[in-house]
C-alpha cells in the first residue's frame, strides 16, 4: 500500500495560470525516502503554466515511511494536483 501522508501542501495558483484561465491537473511521480521524505520529484503531464507550482508543493509533502519486510524502504507514489479556478 502507498505510505500514508501526514503533511501536505496544496500548490500556488501561478498567477499567469490564473490570468490565462489555464485549469487542469497535474500528476507528479514522487520518490518517498526511508524516513518519509520526499527525495525526487517529475512531473508526469499538465499544463507548462502549472507544472512548477506542483513540482514546488510536492518538494514540500511529508509521508509516513514505507516497510517492507519489516525495514524502511524507498517507495515511488503519484500526486495528482487540481488546478482549478
């Protein structure tokens, strides 16, 4: 099962987004340390104008550590980020 987050972080509207009416969601690959933290980021589609506004707000998420076979292992999840005005 995907590690449990215990702190999210919701991304800033870029504001030339909001001005363009530009709406859509943006999947972002993230990379969950031993310790929960996550350690890489990638942006797996989405609208250019949003694309930096979910890298920024994954940086900043905070998961429960993932175990397997009873040690903290490295996991790979999927954030989905609406953008919508």
């Amino acid at each position: 099962p995907t590690p449990k987050a215990i702190k999210t972080v919701q991304p800033v509207y870029p504001p030339l987004a909001k001005t363009a009416r530009v709406e859509g969601t943006v999947p972002v690959q993230v990379t969950i340390s031993e310790t929960g933290d996550v350690s890489g980021v990638r942006v797996m589609g989405g609208h250019a104008l949003l694309q930096q506004a979910a890298l920024n707000a994954a940086r900043q998420w905070k998961f429960e550590p993932a175990v397997y076979n009873g040690q903290p292992t490295k996991f790979v999840s999927e954030i989905n980020f609406e953008f919508k005005l």
